[in-house]
C-alpha cells in the first residue's frame, strides 16, 4: 500500500534538511544562545530567569521576517494577558481561596481568551502565562512575572533582529520552481490524455490518480507561494526581485483554473470511453482532433509565462480546438455526445487560464 506523501519518512527528511531549514535552524541556533548570554544584562529583570529569553527566540522564529514580528509581537501580548490573570488569580488565592479552585479559573478563563483570534499565536500563550504565574511566582510574584515578561520580550526581539540581519528568508525563487514544476506536471498530465485518447487507451482511473496527486501538489504550491508574498515583507533582500509582486499569484491563479478544468476534462473523457462503443459516442475523427486539441493545450500549459512564447501557443491551441468542435459542429444533431461539448468546454477554461500571459503589456515574464 502506497503511503500518502504527508506520512512518508521520505519526505519528511526532505523537509527537515531543506536549505531554507537548514538556515532558519541555525540562526535560531544562534539567537536562542545569543539571548540567554545576554539576558542576565537586561533590566528590570532578575538574571535568575534568564532561561526565558531563548525560549523567546523560538517563539519569534519563523521562515518570514514578517511573520517574526507579527507572531512575535502576538506571544508578548499573550503573556502580558496570562500575566495579569495570573496575578489575579494570586490575589484571590491571597483572600483564602483553594488553590486548586484558582487553577481550575485561570485555566478556565486562559482558554476563553484562547479564543480571540486577534491573539494570533498569542492564543497559546495566555493560560500557560498565566498557570505559571500562579505555581510557580513564589514568595515574590511581582518580580517573577515582570522578569518573565521582559525576558520573554527580550528573546522575541533577539529573534526578530536575527532573522532580520543574518540572511533574511525570501522565498520567491522556491516558489517560482514549485509552479514551474507545477506547470510541467499539468502539461504531462494532458499529454499523457492526448495519448491515451487517441490510442483508444484512456484509463479513467489512472487520470483520476493522477490528477487527485496535482490537486495535493496544488496545496503545497499554494502555501509555498503565500509564503513567498509574505517573504517579501519587511525584507531588505525582496527590493532585489525584480518580478512583480504578484506574479506567482497569477500564476497559481492558473495554474489552479488549470488543475480543476484537467479533472474536469478527465471525468468527461472517463464518461465518453466508457464501454466498448466508443466510436458511437464520439466517432474517430472527432476523437483524434479531440486529442489533437488536448495536445495542443498541453504545450500550452508548459509554455513559461511570456507574452511571445504564449501567444504562439495559444494560437496554435485555438486553432485546434476550432478543429474539434467543428468535427462536432458536423455531426448529426441526435448524434452530438453532450460529454464531447464539455470537453471542449474543459479545454476552453485552461486556454481562458493562460490567455493573460499572452499580453505583452502585462509585466508577466518570469523564468
């Protein structure tokens, strides 16, 4: 049995020793030691809580400078909430409630607050704040939360400052290779139909495989490219990609109109060969131009996004598909298989989905 992607070993190693892992691995690396050497110097907070800043760090460290700053400014704003609550959970505690009743009401209202989505990832951090307040402030709770609190800032900003300087991630050349692979893949997925059709060997399973495997490669290409927009925020390094910002948006625009009109085209040609009458259903010279078409729109698809080499492309996948529904245009009307329309249809959306690449006034050149 196939295991699905998400839980090969495999792909796991791959992800974990990325070279864009790899980077952010060691920085955080670095920034967690930086910070706890240096926090026994921040003030107002007791070096004795050091330990806090690296953690800090890893609050704050993500692929993005932009998401650093924004998770990272979320997390301290989490504390300072769980923080107060804990301390008034300790006052209560101080008027001779239980203290497992206070626990159970910090608990309570830490994950109440976890539902205000406005935290961000300071969602997380509100009833740890404030439990920990609560065990673990001792004798002097005052000065545990407010060198809880400082040094935890302290790391976020350590982290945030790393990220900045030491070689600030930007993702935009990953993403421009995951939609050209991408690309490549939808290309093969209709030349291989192309084949399959006019060899009279269509294998609607074997097209529901493979276009179900586009569809998981599409959420990971789309992820990669939200990632790559996000990248470019805040980030020194992004003012040198000469691409327009959104570019890769287009393309997974596309690319995504591309993919749902691929299974869609598939689902009607699984309809159209099923059974051994194919020829009643769509005679052969319908049949072979109907390959024809799908061919022509595969080169197409696998055309990079540039006005010159697109228009071409899209003139000769026109031209094709004229041919096809010309040879349905000639059938008599009774005979006229609504599946062989939707084909047609299918293939008009994917020529719709490249038609903007083709204008040579749009800024769409990429590599």
């Amino acid at each position: 049995m196939k295991l699905p992607s998400s839980l090969d070993p495999r792909r796991w190693w791959a992800d974990a020793v990325s070279a864009d892992r790899l980077v952010l691995a060691a920085k955080t690396a670095a920034a967690a030691a930086l910070a706890w050497y240096l926090a026994p110097l921040v003030p107002f907070a007791q070096s004795e809580y050091s330990y806090y800043a690296p953690l800090g760090v890893l609050v704050s460290m993500y692929p993005t400078v932009a998401r650093s700053a924004s998770s990272g400014v979320q997390a301290v704003i989490g504390l300072a909430l769980g923080i107060g609550l804990g301390l008034a959970s300790l006052a209560v505690v101080g008027l001779g409630m239980p203290r497992i009743v206070a626990v159970a009401i910090v608990i309570l209202f830490g994950v109440l607050l976890a539902g205000v989505r406005a935290l961000g990832v300071g969602r997380d951090w509100v009833a740890i704040a404030a439990l920990f307040v609560l065990l673990l402030g001792g004798a002097d709770p005052d000065g545990y939360s407010s060198s809880y609190l400082i040094t935890m800032a302290f790391g976020v900003l350590m982290g945030v400052v790393v990220n900045l300087v030491v070689v600030p991630p930007l993702r935009v050349q990953r993403a421009e290779n995951r939609l050209s692979r991408l690309r490549d893949d939808l290309g093969e997925a209709l030349h291989r139909i192309a084949d399959a059709l006019a060899g009279r060997a269509f294998d609607p399973r074997a097209a529901d495989a493979a276009t179900a495997d586009l569809m998981g490669t599409l959420a990971d290409v789309r992820e990669e490219v939200e990632l790559a927009d996000e990248s470019r925020r805040y980030n020194p390094r992004g003012r040198r990609v000469h691409a327009p910002r959104d570019l890769n948006r287009r393309r997974l625009d596309a690319l995504t109109g591309t993919a749902d009109a691929t299974r869609e085209l598939s689902a009607a040609l699984a309809r159209l060969t099923a059974g051994p009458d194919v020829d009643t259903h769509l005679p052969e010279e319908a049949r072979r131009a109907l390959a024809e078409a799908v061919e022509a729109v595969s080169h197409l698809v696998t055309t990079p996004p540039e006005p010159d080499a697109t228009a071409a492309q899209l003139r000769d996948a026109e031209r094709a598909l004229t041919r096809y529904t010309d040879r349905l245009r000639a059938l008599e009307a009774h005979e006229e298989p609504l599946d062989a329309w939707e084909a047609a249809v299918s293939l008009r959306r994917v020529i719709a989905a490249c038609g903007p690449f083709s204008d040579p006034d749009a800024d769409t050149s990429t590599r």
